[in-house]
C-alpha cells in the first residue's frame, strides 16, 4: 500500500504504519486517531483492541465494518489538546466509508487519553444526520386540497 489511509497524504509505512504494527507509539491524539482509521481500512483489529480504553467495544463488530467497508477517507475538522505534552485530547473528525455500495459517514468528537504513557481511544460522541424538518405546514387529511380542485386532500393529491 502506498498511500496512507488516514489521507495524510504520505505514505502509510511513513505514515500510520508504525502505529498500527506496534512498532511505534502514537505521539498526540490526532495521529493516534489517523492509525485508527488507518487499522480499519487495512483490517489490523489488534491495534484498534490495543488502543481501545475499556467500553463495549466489539471485535466482531468492528471486523465486519472493517472487512465490509470500502474506506474512502478521513477529514480531520477539528482538535483540542492531544499534543505530545499533553494528557488528553479531543479529535473531531469524518470518517468516509461504503457499505454495501451505499456511501456513508461517521462524524466524532473521540476523546483520547494516556494509558501508560501511551494514548488510547476513551469515547466520543457521534454526531447523526441532521433530521428533516418540514418547511411547509402540514396538510390535515380532511383539508382542502392545495391544488385547488375543491375536493378533500386525501380524496385528491393526498392518496
């Protein structure tokens, strides 16, 4: 593989690779993060087990997604903290996938920690598709239909 994953722009042995082997650790929280989706799309569940501070994660779940994806990219939006220096961090970011040809996406606020020295995945919080709001008024059943034809909107355009 030449290209990274993470979309870094690099190449993934330059990249993402040492991380997600073990070789190296993460040195802030976005890299970490970066190697995360790095580990999905090239299917090392070791690493993301590895990196995975408690939770309910699920390595059948996650190898499913990681085999059943086609991953498209990563868009980091934005981080807090997470450097070298520091103990914590916050990473939001837009993960890009297909599943079953469907594109899709997955946008987080993950929080990461130390654990030994080391960073790790804690939890985030997801954010879901914004829902639909209606921008005209209800039409009742029993109303006039709008289009004009004088006859009740579920015996005209509302069937």
């Amino acid at each position: 593989m030449s290209q990274c994953p993470c979309g870094s722009g690099r190449a993934y042995a330059d990249c993402c690779e040492p991380y997600v082997t073990g070789a190296a650790p993460a040195p802030t929280a976005e890299a970490l993060m970066r190697s995360r989706y790095s580990a999905y799309a090239v299917g090392n569940l070791d690493h993301l087990e590895r990196t995975q501070m408690g939770g309910d994660w699920d390595r059948s779940a996650a190898e499913s997604w990681s085999k059943n994806s086609e991953w498209l990219g990563l868009d980091v939006l934005a981080t807090e903290a997470g450097g070298e220096g520091d103990e914590t961090g916050v990473v939001e970011f837009t993960a890009r996938f297909a599943l079953s040809g469907v594109p899709q996406e997955h946008t987080e606020n993950a929080r990461f920690g130390r654990r030994d020295g080391a960073w790790v995945y804690l939890d985030g919080d997801v954010s879901g598709s914004k829902p639909i709001v209606r921008e005209t008024p209800k039409i009742g059943r029993n109303e006039p239909c709008p289009c004009g034809s004088g006859k009740k909107y579920k015996k005209c355009c509302g069937r």
